[in-house]
C-alpha cells in the first residue's frame, strides 16, 4: 500500500497500539479479551505498520527476550494487514489512516482522552479506545450484521491457535 493513498475506514479493521500488542502478549487480561475479538472472526482485520510492529517488538524484547519478540513477529506478520506510511507519522495512528481502520486500541491516555477523539474526527473516522472500554463495548453480531446481508455466524476462528 502506498504511503499517498490512505483508502476508506472499515469497521471491521482494528489498529492495536504497540503497548497493547505487547500486553496481549505478555499480560493478557483486557489487551487479550479485546484482541481476541479479532482473532475469532475472520472476517475482522488488524492492521498494523512495520514501524507499529518494530515499537511492540522493542517493548517485548525489553520485557521478555529476543526470541520471544522474534517468533511473536513472525507470527504477527503474517496476520496483519501491512500498510506503510511517511517515516515519522505516530505508528499506530498512521497505520490506523493508511489501512482504513475504524478503531485504534491503546492506553495511550493523550491518544484515548475525548479531545483527541474530538480533534481525530475532522480527519478521519476512527474511535480510539482503550482496550477494556473496546471490549465491553464491541458487539461482533451488531457490526456483522451491518456489514453483510446474512444472520451473525458467531466466532469462526479460535483465538488462540
């Protein structure tokens, strides 16, 4: 994807901020409940900038070891919708704006408060939030069913695997 063309936000593709990618991984709890959301339906896509991925990698090598972030990388890789975006944009609202994500997930507080949201808006259509607020509020039946003319199939995916 190139760097000039941003393309139309979806809400069915998600942006995870570098702290939470980390955390779903180290930690769990509200990082993991939120993104496994994603992970259980195939039909949703988390997006994500090599740069976004370089800062998780440098948090988890921080905090774990290098062959965790190495294999943790791999992995995600493979997962994701690659965007690209201008060398210096803040990676996780870049990749949000490039790869048409509808939702930002961080605990990012100066990216999660109601003024930026408020200031975001006139830019482009993306909610952020924090990881628990996304989980309690995100209903994948409600956006499935907005999206497509059929009946909410339930999770198709196992998180896990």
């Amino acid at each position: 994807m190139s760097d000039e063309e941003p393309i139309e936000a979806s809400p069915a593709r998600i942006v995870a901020d570098a702290d939470v990618l980390a955390a779903d991984l180290l930690v769990g709890g509200v990082a993991r409940e939120a993104l496994d959301h994603v992970r259980r339906h195939d039909w949703l896509e988390l997006v994500a900038s090599d740069p976004l991925l370089d800062d998780a990698v440098a948090i988890i090598t921080e905090l774990a070891d290098d062959q965790l972030a190495t294999d943790w990388r791999e992995k995600i890789t493979a997962e994701r919708v690659a965007v690209s975006h201008p060398e210096g944009d803040h990676p996780a609202l870049a990749s949000a704006y490039r790869g048409g994500a509808a939702h930002l997930l961080s605990f990012d507080e100066g990216l999660t408060s109601a003024a930026a949201n408020r200031s975001l808006q006139e830019h482009m259509a993306l909610s952020i939030r924090t990881p628990d607020a996304f989980a309690t509020l995100f209903d994948p039946a409600n956006l499935y069913e907005s999206l497509h003319d059929e009946s909410y199939p339930g999770p198709d995916r196992d998180p896990r695997e």
